[in-house]
C-alpha cells in the first residue's frame, strides 16, 4: 500500500485508489501520515483540525472520521494499520510506503554522494524528483496545520533540483541543467542559487547574453521588493560571467595541434612564469642582485614609464632569487602586492598564508590594522630566510591613496627595514616623475636614496635580444631588415618598449610562414602608428552604443596627474556594473578591448574582487582618440573624482550627515551628474540623494524656525532668541594645541577683519598658547580693517585668499611653524603656505576655523590642493551654529522660548576643536585638562588681544565685553 502526499492525498494498492471521504476526514489522514508511528492526542487531532473554535461534537466526529478511513484502507485489501492507542490515534504505515519519507530519504542520500564526489547521487536526485507529482499537500494548502510542512517540502524540492542541475553542469550537460532550472526560476524568482546556476547553465550554452540579463533582472526584484542587493556570491558571478572568465567553462582537453604559443605579450607586463621569454635586461637584473646581495632592505628601481620596470622585476629578479643569485634567497619567502587605496590592507593580503611574524615585519603590520595586527601572519621563515616585499607601480601611493594612510605606510616600512636584524627586505618599481615624492617623507629618504637603481635605457644588443631570442624560442624567424628597422625606431627613443613588445605581438599573430617581416611591420603602422592604429580600429567596428560604453570606460581608468602625465587607475569591475551601461554592451567592449590586449585583468588580493585597467600608460599617449577624451572631459574627470571622495569619505564616517554636500555645492553637483558626461554610480548617486534629503528637510525645519524664532547674533528686539558662540573658548584650546605642537617657539593668527568679533578668536589663542609657553612669540596680521561693510559677507578680508597667503608665507618665512586662521574663504591662502613652504626638513601646520576643515576643505571655494592641504591642518575650531539652532527651535517647540542672549560654550559642546586627521591625539590629554579648566570656571579668557587693547579702547569696547554685554559696538554697524 502506498501513501502519497506530494501533490494531493492518494492511498493506493494494486492501482487502485481508496475513497477517502470529505476534507475534514481527508485532512485527519494527512496529519496522521505526518505524524506516522507516532500517537497523535485527540486534543492535539482537534487543535489541528478546528483551531480555537471546535464543534461541540469535535470527539465524536473525529471517532466516524477514524472509523471510516479505517474501512477505507482495509478496503484496499490492506491490514489495520490505523489504531486507538490512548489518548488518541496511531498511524502504523511502513515507512517506505510514504512518499514524502522516500522523498527526504533519496535527497539526502543523493546530496550526500554528490558532495563526495559519488555520481550516483544524481540518480537518487532522479529518484527523488519523480516522486514529485505537484506542490506537496495539495489539498491542504491554506490549512494551517499543513503550512510547515508545504513550506518544508517545498523547499527541499528546490534544493533538490539545483542539486541535480549543479551535477548536471559538472558532467557538462548544460542544457539539461537549463530544463531543470527555468522551472525553479518561474516558481521562486528571487531565489539566488538557482539563479546562480542558470547564470553559469546560460553562459556554458553560449547565450552569454541572457545570462547577463538574468542577473539583471534578478537585481531589479530584490531591489524593488526587498530593498536588497544581489548577494556578494552572485555579483562575483556576474562580474566573472561579464569578462568571459576562462575558469567558468568546464575543464576540456588540450586541442591538439594548436596554434603556436605567442612569446611576446603585448602591453601588459611580464610576469614571473614568463621568465623563459623575458630578455634584455639581463645587466639590470645583475645591479638589482647585486644591490640586495650587499645587504640592503630597501631597493628602489626607479625608471620612466614604458622602461619595464614591473617586468624586470617579475620575471626578471625574482626567477633569479628562487634559484638562489643571493645566497639563501631559494628560501626567502616572496610577497607581491600594489599600494592601491589602503596599501596596509595589501600587505596584510600579501603576507596573509602564514603562522609567525618575522622580525622588523611588525611595525608593517600592526600600523595597518585595526585591531593592532593581531590578525596578520607570515609564514615561518626558514632558518636564514626572509621576506621579500615587492612593491609594483610605487607611485599609486601618491595617487590614488589619501595621505593618512600614506604617511603610516612609508613610516612602517621606514621602521621595518631599519629594526637591527630584520627579516624584510622591499623591493619597489617607481615611475621616474615621482621620484621626489619619497623625499617628502624624511624618515623614508633616509631609506630610500641608497636603494635607488636607476632604469638606463637598453642598449643595441639588448634590444636585439628583446625581438629575436623569444622569437627563436617559439620555433621563428626575424628578419634582418625588420630587426634592423625595429631596433632603429626602438633606440634612444624613452618608453618605446610596449610599443616594441605591442608590436612584435601583432606580428607574431600576422607572421607569414613562420618569419616576422619588414612588409608586416610596415603594414601594422610601424612603431608610432601600430597601437593607434589598433585601437583606432577596433573602436570604429564597434555600434555607437557600444562607442558610448567604450567612452565611459575608458575615461574611468585614468588617474588625472597633478602636475603630473596622466597614470593608470586600477577599477573594480563593479564600479562599472554599477552604473546604468547596458552589460551586455559593457562585457562586449570589455571582451573585444580585452583580446587586443589594450585592457587587462586582474583581481584584487585584498578584496577579492575583480579588476580592470589599462594595459599601459603608453595608451594615453599613442591613442589620439583618447588623449582627446581626456582633455575634453578633464573639468569632468575632476569632478568625478571629488564626488566620488567626497562620497566615500561619507561612507567611511558612517553616513553622518556633516559630509553631505549643502547648498550650491549640492546644486552644482546635481547639474553635472544630470548632464550625463560621465554617469555616476550607486554609490554616489545615494551621497547625492541623501544631501537633496537632508536640505529639504533643513528648509522645512528652517520654514518653521522662521515663523516663530529670529536666530541671529546680536538682537535686542523682545520676542528675539539670538546665540553667542564663546569662540574664545574654541580658540584657546587651538592655542594650547599651536605652543605643544610649535617647534621653534613661533606661531602666529591670521584675521578677517581687525575688529571685536575676530578679536575674541585671536584673544582666545594668544591666552591658550601662553598658558602652554608663557615666551612663546605670537604673530598676528588682519586682513582688512577700518569700519566692517553693510554686510558681513561683502569685507574682503574674509574673500582675498592671496592676501592671506601672502601674510601666512611671511610669518612661515619669519620662524613661524603654527599659524590659524580666523578668516573665512581667505584661510585656503593659509593651507596653501603651509603646503607650498613644507619640506624634508620643516612641516609646517594651519589650523582652521567654524568645521572641521580637515574634512569640508575639499568643498571650500578656491581649494586647489585639498587633499595635499589635509596633511597640514593640525585641527579646526568648531562652532556649532548647528547644534545652536536647533536647541533655539526645540525650546520654542517645547514651549519653553526664552527671548535674549544664548550662550554656546565648551561646556554645552556649542564650540570645540577637531580631532581629524589624528594629528593632535598625542596631546589630547593636555587638551581635555584645559577644557575642564575652563569648564569649571579657574579659566577667565581675554575678549581682546594685548596687541589690540589701545584700539579697542579708542573704539569703545570694555575690556571683557564678550562676558559682561551683548553690545557688541562691531555688530551695530551690521
């Protein structure tokens, strides 16, 4: 007798089916067979069945219920399997006679053979899914007794199906899997394992298209229904499927007979495993070998872009360690990596397979991680051993990563090769027009000058040996003529060599019976036509949509130099799946630039993710069509970038508000992302929607506030709140930071306008900075004076950033080594100084005013160096206009408004100082001491400088009027 579930309630023996009766009956059968061998309580049989609202005649009507199945059963010929077992019922089938125990018993059974590599559990799997007549307990779909179970059964029918389909891929048969899996996506869309295996079943069936599209649309759902992204799984996919990853495909036989292996490899750099092609630059190698063999931990191959540099040392230096050019080295253990965004994060991923540290390798480790290191590891090093840290393209650290984390990695590494009797030695690649950024560092030049190995141009022979000897080795020929004519277009000629390696792989590719020939070479343009030409071409086969996404990409994979040739940027794949390009257009572009070799692949070794970038800066040179870009989208290209930062720095501060664009910034920037020159991301689309959010919402406060409050400074009208900011306070903790900062017992202030209400700031300072150094020497310069215009904004003092920098560079020149600002727009002139006079020898500093300028100074009008600024803004006074009035609206609210004066001090947090950018957390401790002084009153701060009292005397001020008065004679001119 066989007992069925899945699909509708059946009992059968012999074919024939038993009569089961009406659903309150049928339902007591179903709930018995999921319970089977088990005795089932009459009360839990009317729980079940009825719910909270049984008949009065439940018992007895479950007695006729029980008595005709009985009958029922035995009908079939079947013995009584249905008993009265107190306090209730059981159902004593054979468990093989239930098809949903069958069920789980063969999909556990197959899942587990698949997993040990058995292919008999696909058969189970077969076995399982036949027994699947429709969705399980059909005739009780809306019962709740059934739901766990429906739910249950449901799933691990799914299950069982991608199982199967997974084997199915394996064994190589994915249009079987594609049969199995377009039923499982009709019945749950958003399920994202089965939409993983129809991504991969689609793609191994050549329908590459619509397995971008699946992802797609999958996208879209989870985004609409859910508020979800595709699970980090799935984009990987996504990204491997859009770049035609080779590894997807299932493992296939060498092709006999193939086409011969092309030993020159175009624009991308030679890497380790092409050692047996690399020639030429054997001499260089012997300097390089020669320099670590006499000792030294750090070595710098500094050469232009285009002297192959990362090549020399891939394949070139290294092969050469592993066989022990320096004694020992066939045991030194080899890390490689990139500086990228977080250069600490890439040597944690470098040196991550290991189990013990290695001495002077700490100080690499512990300074980037957040948990002091503890999670990073090398390997043991053999007796003798070492670790070697290759570093390529050096000169990213002063491109792409922000100069925090720059300054602790070319400290940890200045300490990791200097600790007596390290284990580290670092081997660098940096581009020849970045080499005077490590001399900005002194504690690094010290390390880096004697390191340095110039890249010399090659010579004759060794050009020679770069066409022939790989040629030879693939079973060619050069002829005379072309060698003579490459190596005559190569020589003397600075960052030729892609374009001689580019060009010989072209003519690999083109040879005519087995010979590289003049006429080909000639054919493909020559040196200065062969790469032009090529992606000239290419460009022009494609659609116009694809030109568009071409345009788009290509221009994401430029770093803009500041002051500098254009570098290569290294792009996350997802940055590009981000935007709103079509990914079908997108992964063709990519393909087809891709088997040009003008574009080349990687992934990320600290997050895993894949990657892509131009072959070689060459490109933007050789390339007229995208120097053109360039050039015409620069204002673009610029704008992306600071978005982008500006967005990220959002991200990193936890969203916080403060880092949202305001005002005509946020203006600015929602008319360029509409204008659709380059589009923006997700990533910044939600920064910019999230400061549109906000701005409306500070209107709408602002609306009401205006109603009812009247916020200003001073106001002596009745029903008026106004907020006085005891900037002093603020100031004379910047003072305190200024004396313990100050090297040479020189600092200065830099005002708007000299009149009350700067003085209090500098008053502020000068109290601070003596109570620190009572002999410190104080410089001061205002930037205009006389009587205060109609209004504020128009006083040049507070809009003239030469005329600030002008003041700073002389008080700079003069000694000075801490100079605030309390000036406005002006104080960029301030930053700009202390950036400009900056050297090995000095580090100079400024400290902002009002926000933390250390992260708004990106945004302030006239900043041309913002991110170089950062690096000397040794903190920000900060008063909260913000916090003020809100507190103004919320009393009014509460119905607690009080007209007249509110003060916003340090003990109400309406003023402060910044901790950003870490510079002054060493003296935080003498920082807080000094606020709680002032806090708790054994602090009464000047309103007015000692260099100002006369003047402020003739003018009328009263010498603590910022304590005593809310007439300030400077605000009645307002």
């Amino acid at each position: 007798m066989d007992f069925r579930l899945l699909g509708s309630l059946e009992v059968s023996a012999d074919g024939a089916l038993a009569e089961l009766g009406p659903p309150k009956q049928r339902a007591l059968l179903a709930i018995l067979l999921l319970h089977a061998g088990e005795i089932v309580g009459i009360d839990r049989l009317i729980d079940l069945l009825w719910g909270e609202n049984p008949p009065r005649t439940a018992t007895h009507s479950i007695q006729i219920y029980v008595s005709d199945l009985r009958k029922a059963i035995e009908g079939l010929g079947g013995k009584r399997i249905l008993a009265t077992r107190p306090p209730g019922y059981q159902l004593d089938a054979d468990r093989t006679s239930l098809d949903v125990i069958q069920f789980e018993r063969l999909v556990e059974e197959g899942t587990r053979k698949l997993r040990t590599g058995n292919l008999d559990g696909a058969d189970k799997l077969r076995a399982a899914l036949r027994l699947w007549r429709g969705p399980a307990l059909t005739d009780f779909t809306y019962e709740e007794f059934a739901q766990p179970y429906i739910r249950r059964f449901h799933d691990m029918h799914l299950y069982a199906i991608e199982e199967l389909a997974a084997a199915e891929l394996e064994a190589g048969r994915a249009s079987d899997a594609l049969l199995l899996l377009d039923d499982v996506i009709r019945e749950d869309p958003l399920r994202e394992r089965s939409c993983e295996l129809l991504m991969l079943a689609l793609y191994r069936s050549g329908r590459h298209a619509e397995a971008l599209r699946t992802y797609q649309q999958l996208r879209s759902q989870l985004v609409e229904e859910l508020g979800l992204d595709p699970s980090p799984l799935l984009q990987r996919l996504q990204e491997r499927i859009l770049l035609h990853d080779p590894s997807l495909l299932p493992p296939r036989e060498a092709p006999t007979g193939s086409a011969a292996r092309n030993p020159y490899k175009g624009l991308r750099p030679f890497s380790e495993p092409d050692a047996d092609d690399f020639f030429g630059r054997e001499g260089l190698v012997d300097r390089l070998v020669r320099t670590l063999a006499g000792g030294a931990h750090l070595v710098a191959l500094v050469g232009p872009s285009g002297s192959g540099k990362s090549s020399v040392i891939a394949a070139g230096l290294i092969p050469a360690l592993r066989v022990g050019a320096v004694p020992g080295s066939e045991n030194w253990v080899i890390a490689q990596m990139t500086p990228g965004a977080n250069p600490l994060g890439e040597v944690q991923a470098a040196v991550s397979a290991a189990a013990d540290t290695p001495q002077g390798v700490s100080a690499l480790l512990g300074s980037g991680a957040e948990d002091g290191g503890a999670a990073f590891s090398l390997r043991v090093m053999p007796q003798g051993g070492r670790l070697l840290l290759v570093i390529d393209q050096f000169e990213e650290l002063f491109t792409i990563t922000d100069e925090q984390p720059r300054r602790q990695f070319l400290s940890a590494i200045a300490t990791a090769v200097a600790e007596p009797g390290t284990q580290l030695t670092v081997v660098l690649a940096l581009r020849a027009d970045y080499y005077d950024r490590p001399m900005l560092h002194p504690e690094f030049a010290q390390a880096f000058i004697p390191g340095v190995v110039n890249v010399l141009p090659m010579t004759v022979t060794e050009l020679e040996a770069v066409v022939v000897r790989p040629a030879e080795g693939a079973g060619a020929v050069v002829e005379q003529s072309l060698l003579a004519e490459l190596v005559a277009d190569a020589a003397d000629r600075p960052g030729t060599l892609p374009l001689l390696e580019y060009a010989l792989t072209e003519l690999f590719d083109q040879r005519s019976k087995g010979s590289l020939t003049l006429e080909g070479y000639r054919a493909l343009g020559g040196m200065s036509g062969v790469l032009s030409r090529s992606a000239e071409a290419l460009f022009g086969a494609l659609s116009a949509d694809e030109k568009q996404v071409t345009m788009q990409v290509f221009l994401r994979l430029v770093q803009l130099g500041q002051g500098m040739a254009e570098s290569r940027r290294r792009l996350p794949v997802s940055e590009l799946t981000d935007l709103d390009l079509d990914p079908v257009l997108l992964s063709k572009v990519l393909e087809s630039f891709g088997d040009r070799r003008l574009l080349s692949f990687d992934r990320d070794t600290a997050t895993g993710q894949a990657t892509v970038e131009l072959a070689h800066e060459s490109l933007f040179r050789e390339w007229e069509r995208l120097a053109a870009w360039i050039d015409r989208h620069r204002a673009a290209l610029k704008r992306y970038e600071t978005l982008t930062a500006a967005a990220e720095d959002w991200e990193a501060s936890g969203k916080h508000p403060d880092y949202l664009l305001t005002g005509t910034r946020l203006a600015e920037f929602e008319a360029w992302s509409r204008e659709g020159t380059l589009q923006i991301g997700g990533k910044q689309r939600a920064f910019l929607d999230a400061g549109r959010a906000r701005q409306a919402d500070e209107r709408a406060r602002a609306e009401t506030a205006r109603r009812f409050v009247w916020p200003s400074f001073v106001d002596d009208r009745q029903n008026s709140a106004y907020a006085f900011f005891a900037e002093n306070e603020g100031a004379y903790l910047a003072g305190v930071a200024a004396a313990l900062k100050s090297r040479t017992g020189r600092i200065g202030f830099v005002g708007g306008h000299d009149d009350g209400f700067i003085w209090t700031w500098h008053a502020g300072y000068e109290a601070g900075a003596r109570s620190i150094r009572p002999d410190i020497e104080i410089m001061s310069a205002y930037l205009s004076s006389g009587e205060m215009p109609t209004r504020f904004h128009e006083s040049t003092g507070f809009h003239d950033a030469p005329a600030a920098e002008r003041e700073a560079r002389a008080m700079f020149e003069a000694g000075a080594d801490v100079i605030f600002h309390a000036a406005g727009d002006s104080g960029v002139g301030v930053f700009e100084a202390a950036f400009a006079l900056s050297g090995a020898e000095r580090h100079l500093w400024a400290i902002g005013v009002d926000t933390d300028q250390y992260v708004t100074v990106r945004y302030i009008a006239g900043a041309v160096h913002p991110e170089e600024w950062r690096q000397h803004i040794l903190t920000s006074v900060l008063k909260r206009v913000d916090l003020a009035m809100y507190q103004l609206g919320a009393e009014f609210a509460r119905g607690q408004f009080r007209s007249g004066r509110h003060t916003f001090d340090l003990a109400n947090g309406g003023v402060d100082i910044s901790y950003s950018g870490g510079f002054i957390e060493d003296i935080r401790p003498q920082i807080d001491r000094a606020k709680q002084q002032i806090i708790a009153g054994h602090v009464r701060l000047p309103c007015i400088p000692v260099v100002r009292l006369e003047l402020a005397a003739e003018r009328g001020y009263l010498e603590d009027w910022c304590h005593n008065s809310s007439e300030d004679p400077s605000m009645e001119r307002t």
